[in-house]
C-alpha cells in the first residue's frame, strides 16, 4: 500500500482597493490568511498487472510485465491475450481470424507502430508473428477511430520504443521445444539504440510423429526477423527506421481411396519496411510522419492424381501518413497505394490447362481528417472528429473488359466519429460513441477464419465499398481501493456491402472459374453485451471476461435470400478467466476457455467425377461444432532475478483436460478396399491431444 503525506500552506494578500474619491489602504494579519494543513493521505494499491485501460476507450499491455500472464509453450504473445478479452472470438486450433465484436479478420487494422500487416499468425493462430520482446506497448481498441486506417473492426498496434537503454547491451532470449527467439538491444551513440529479434521455429524435429491432421502427416516451419533504430538526435526529434520479415511453410500428403491422392504444400509470409519521424513544436504542437511499404503473399500447390494447381495471391501496400496534435485539436493525412493480386488458380492435367485466371489490381485510396477533444469540469469529455475518404482505381491495360466498367468508379465518403463520457463523482464512468467507418479492401477464400489460403482483393468488379454505422455504450468503474475494475459494454454495429466466399478448393480446377460465381453480397448485424472484471495488484491477479454476442448476415443471391446467417466465426457465449499467481520467485498462470461451438456448412452427399470430388452442401452456415472448452497452465521458477539478470525455466500444458474440440470436419472413406466406396463426414480435431512445453528464459 502506498502512503502519500504532503503539508500544504496557502496565503492571501490584497494590496489596495481604490475607490472613485479616495484611496483606502487595507493591512491584513498574515497569520490571518495561514492555513496549514497537517497532511493529506491518499491509499492505494500499485498496479502490477500489465493489462490497463478499458473497453470502451481502449486495453493496453506492457511487455516488460507481460511475463507475469499464463504463458503458450513458455512464450508471450499478444494475439493469445487479445482473444482472451471480451468481444474478440475465442480462437481455436486452425483459426488464426481475429473477428471483433462480430466482424470479419480483414476488419481489423493489425499493425507495427501504425503499418498495416496483412498475415500475422503462425501455425494456424497457435503463435502470432509478433515477437513480445521488440516492441514495449500493445495497443488495443474495439473499434477504429477516425484518425485510424479505414476498417470497420477494430485495431491492434504493435508500438516501437521511444527510450534508448541506458547499458550498452540488453538481451531477452527464450528457447522452448518448438522454436527460439530472441531480442538484442544495442546502444549505437549517446542518443541512438538498435533492436534486433529472431525467432525460427524446429516444430518437425521433436513433434514429427504426432504432426498428424486427420492421420495425415504434416511439415510446418515458421520464421520472424525484426530490426528497428531509434534515434533521438534533439530533444525535439525521434527517428524510427523499422523492418520485419516472416515466413511460414507447410505440407501434407493424403491417399483418399487406391487411386485417388492429393499432396498439398502452403507458403506465406510479410515482409515490411517504414521510416517514422516525430518532432515536436512546443508543448502544444507535435508532428509525426511516416512512409512506409509493406507486402503479404499466400501460394497454395495441390497435386490430385494427375490435375495440378497452382494458387498464388499477394497484396502490395505503401503509403504516407502525417499526424498533427496541437493542444485540443488534431488533423492529418493518410496515403496508400494497393497493388492486389487476388487467388490466381492455374490448373494443369488431364484436360485442363487453364492458365492465369486473374488480373492485378490497383487503386490509390486518400484520407484526410481532423478532431477536437476537450474536457469540461473534470466530469464531461468529449472528442468529436470526421474522415473524408477517396478511393481512385488505376486500370492497367490488362484489365479485362467484363471489369473495366466496375473498376472505374471513384469512390469516396465522410465518416463522422463522437465520443461523450461523463465521470460521476466516486462511481465510475459512462461513455458513449457512435461511429461511421468505410473500407475499400475485402478478404475471401474457403474458410473467412483468417487462414493462409484466404486473399485480398479491393473493391471495384466485386463489390462496391463496405461500410458500417455502430453505436456503443460503456462503463467503467474502479473500487477497492483502486484494486479491482469493472468495465461493461453494449454495442450494436450494421454492416453494408459485406462479401463472403462460399466455394471450395476444388471449385478452382475449373476452365470456366470465375470468382464472382463464388461471392455472396449483403448485409451484417453485430450486436452484444461485453463483461470484464479485472484484479489489477496484488500476488494474485488476472481477469474475467463473458460476452454475449451475435454475427448475423443477410445475402441477395438466390437460393441464400431466406433470413439471416451466423457468420462464420460467429460464437454466441464465450467465458474467460485468466489468472497469474506470483510467490517468491515462482509463477503459477492458468487460462480457461469456454465458447459457443462455430457454425459450418454440412454436406448432404459426395460423389467422384471425372477423378474429382463433388461435394453436396446444406444450408450455409447451418450446422454448429460442438462448445469450445479449454484449460492452460503455467509456471515459471525463477534462478535468479536481480537488477542486471534474470534467467529461469517456464513449464506449459495446453489443453490441460484433454479435450477433443472440433476444428472441423474433412471427408472419409469408410472402406478403401470395397468395390463402392462409401463417404462419411466427420470431425477434425487438433493435431496434439495434449501440448507440453518447457522453455529456458535469459535476461540480462
């Protein structure tokens, strides 16, 4: 606890009043106007948890105390905790979407320091591609703001550091059983520090006999690689020079029936590079800039019995953006150029010989704003603010003709944003937003759930711009002497000009394939209830977290036009509980997960035509997996723990119970060797019943 004692001392002198026909001069008893206070006395507990802010404003994380969360085989990942708060989906194995408050993964505006990354999982959303230690801050909000990217879901930023070490070299290195990383901090001049962090995965060399996805044997490696400076040459001006690379490769081989096979390879991988400049004018003005160009591709090869395909799909994204604070007020700039690849299937064998089926797309999309934010009273707060947005495509002389005519709109709109909180004198706060986003990219493929097979694509021959209106309203209170935190939700949020992909992989082996034939347009309403209850200090501390939501979309095209559909991510209930337990130089960390199954499309049937399989669906979206439960636990000993090291061992179980969660369903033959075979559908699980991992941490 925390004892804060101060003495005071006011005083008062009048000079003189000066009448109209003579001046009178007062003498006043100093002692008169001495009032001396013996002490005033604030108590308080000292944060140690590194979860701050609130729901409706926005949640952030320190790194340097996120050691003290549960961790995933002896790391801490960011993405893992964000899906641990009320109003994200829960993720699973096989779903590396990020889905906020009911909308899509490409919603969502993921970045470093304000530069978009477009693929950010590993291993299916088991590991994010962010490597805790580079970066001091994660940033998180429910909904973009209108100084943010246009997007209608919410924003993650990964923030760079702002301070040099004080040492020549630091180091946090972490060497566990399915990969190792590292970050190394070295100080280049008296005001100038480059970070440099590796991590590179060796998942095959100790799990290869249980990588296994529906009995079939799977080869998985990942990579990452950051390097940033920072510089502060004046005290009026910070420099950032930022680079990422990451990569991912897998494959898998299958045999269906005798004669029928099918070998399947994936690879994807981000590679960013941004220069950041911010100087400051005086105490009122700051100016910060930065340009940047950042890539994303996805290349999927499927070999079935003697077809070919060749899937490749990449996205091109550089830009500039200015951001000007001056005391109450704020104004910017943001610039991106897209350069768009979308899926590019190129089928070959038997008698098929398609070639490229896809054209590049380009468009340049411009954005300029401005707000105001002003507290009155110390209780009303208020920041108001609007985007204009234009959207201008760039048709290359390759276009096709059955695009040209839709690909040659400008586009553009006004998205308004308000913000109104009201503090009620020792009783928490109310806050109200209504916000107007658009966004001028789309992502599709076979699943909506964030995989590496989906791709972008920009509006334009597919769909006009989305955009969505949403209305949130929130409150937040802390008690207990500043201990415990409570912080509610409701939101409701309508989405337009929304497209979901409802095809297969085996749609592409087709020389007629046409995306549009694949696409449904329509509309979506996202609407729930978001509950989070935080221990912020003491030995003990942690989360619990319930939402209470639904993802509903309603489609033009024939045959799906009868009501409403859950999205695909779509989990009604989800419960969380967080917790982290520290004794001495032990820490004992346990997550529980429990959700509402996601919806599917069933099958009704099969049959084999011409060496392919055609499947028979149901209604979209019609069946459910069974509920989500999951529990992880973790411990981490310290060796030593002292002001120049620290260096232990962190132990992990995921999925402590065993459960056998459903991550989807895959096709069977029930007997190869019958002379009809039969076909079942049935559930898929995740690879590992169980996931054990110990890890060695050095800090120094």
């Amino acid at each position: 606890m925390l004892w804060l004692s101060s003495s005071l001392i006011a005083f008062m002198a009048f000079s003189s009043v000066e009448a109209s026909a003579q001046t009178d001069t007062y003498d006043f008893d100093p002692e008169e106007w001495y009032y001396p206070l013996d002490s005033i006395i604030h108590s308080g507990f000292r944060p140690n948890s590194p979860l701050r802010g609130n729901l409706s404003q926005g949640l952030n994380w320190s790194s340097e105390m996120m050691d003290k969360l549960p961790k995933f085989l002896g790391y801490t990942d960011p993405l893992r905790y964000v899906h641990l708060l009320p109003g994200v989906q829960t993720s699973t194995e096989y779903d590396s979407g990020i889905h906020i408050q009911g909308c899509d993964n490409s919603h969502n505006d993921i970045a470093i320091n304000g530069v978009p990354l477009y693929g950010v999982t590993h291993l299916f959303g088991l590991f994010s591609v962010f490597n805790t230690a580079h970066y001091p801050r994660v940033n998180f909000n429910h909904s973009n703001w209108y100084y943010d990217p246009n997007r209608l879901g919410g924003s993650i930023d990964m923030a760079l550091p702002e301070e040099n070490i004080k040492k020549a070299v630091e180091g946090d290195f972490n060497v566990g059983v399915m990969s190792a990383q590292g970050t190394l901090r070295l100080k280049t001049g008296k005001s100038s520090t480059l970070f440099v962090s590796a991590r590179q995965a060796y998942i095959n060399l100790l799990y290869k006999h249980w990588l296994h996805i529906g009995g079939d044997a799977i080869k998985y490696g990942f990579g990452d690689y950051n390097l940033s400076w920072f510089a502060n040459p004046t005290e009026s001006d910070k420099i950032w020079v930022d680079g990422y690379f990451g990569y991912d490769r897998a494959a898998t081989a299958s045999s269906l029936i005798d004669n029928l096979y099918q070998d399947v390879s994936i690879d994807w991988g981000n590679a960013m590079g941004a220069a950041h400049w911010k100087h400051t004018f005086s105490d009122w003005s700051v100016l910060t800039q930065s340009v940047f160009t950042t890539t994303y591709h996805t290349t999927v090869n499927l070999d079935q019995t003697e077809i070919n395909m060749y899937l490749p799909s990449r996205i091109l994204n550089s830009g500039y953006k200015a951001h000007l604070d001056h005391g109450t007020w704020n104004a910017g700039t943001q610039i991106n150029y897209y350069h768009v690849l979308p899926q590019d299937p190129h089928v070959t064998g038997g008698d098929y010989n398609t070639g490229s089926q896809q054209y590049r797309q380009q468009g340049l999309e411009l954005s300029v704003y401005g707000g105001y934010r002003h507290n009155f009273d110390y209780k009303w707060e208020i920041e108001a603010g609007a985007k204009g947005t234009l959207y201008v495509p760039i048709l290359a002389k390759d276009t096709p003709e059955r695009a040209r005519e839709k690909t040659q709109s400008v586009y553009g709109g006004v998205s308004p944003m308000v913000s109104l909180s009201y503090a009620f004198p020792n009783a928490g706060k109310l806050t109200a937003i209504y916000s107007w986003n658009q966004q001028y990219l789309f992502q599709g493929g076979v699943s909506n759930l964030g995989l590496p097979i989906e791709y972008w694509y920009t509006c334009g021959e597919y769909g006009k711009p989305q955009y969505s209106q949403g209305a949130s309203v929130g409150y937040e209170l802390s008690f207990g002497e500043d201990m415990f935190s409570l912080s509610a939700d409701v939101y409701y949020k309508r989405l337009y000009n929304q497209i979901e992909y409802r095809g297969d992989l085996f749609d592409f082996v087709s020389d007629a394939y046409d995306m549009n034939n694949y696409l449904l347009h329509g509309k979506g309403h996202n609407f729930g209830l978001n509950l989070l209850f935080h221990k912020r200090s003491g030995s003990f501390t942690g989360w619990v977290s319930y939402a209470l939501g639904r993802s509903l979309r309603e489609f033009e095209e024939e045959g799906y036009n009868d009501g409403f559909y859950p999205s695909t991510h779509e989990r009604i209930h989800e419960l969380n509980l967080v917790g982290s337990y520290q004794v001495k130089r032990w820490n004992f960390g346990a997550t529980f997960v429990c959700a509402s199954g996601s919806p599917f499309t069933g099958t009704e049937g099969y049959y084999i035509s011409s060496g392919r399989i055609i499947a028979k669906y149901g209604r979209y979206n019609g069946c459910r997996m069974r509920p989500y439960i999951r529990l992880d636990l973790n411990v981490n000993v310290d060796f030593v723990n002292n002001d120049k090291m620290q260096n232990g061992l962190s132990f992990s179980l995921y999925n402590a119970l065993g459960r056998r969660n459903d991550t989807g369903y895959r096709l069977v033959v029930d007997d190869k060797e019958a002379e009809h075979q039969s076909f079942r559908y049935i559930q898929n699980h995740f690879l590992l019943r169980f996931v054990p991992g110990v890890s060695y941490y050095h800090k120094f």
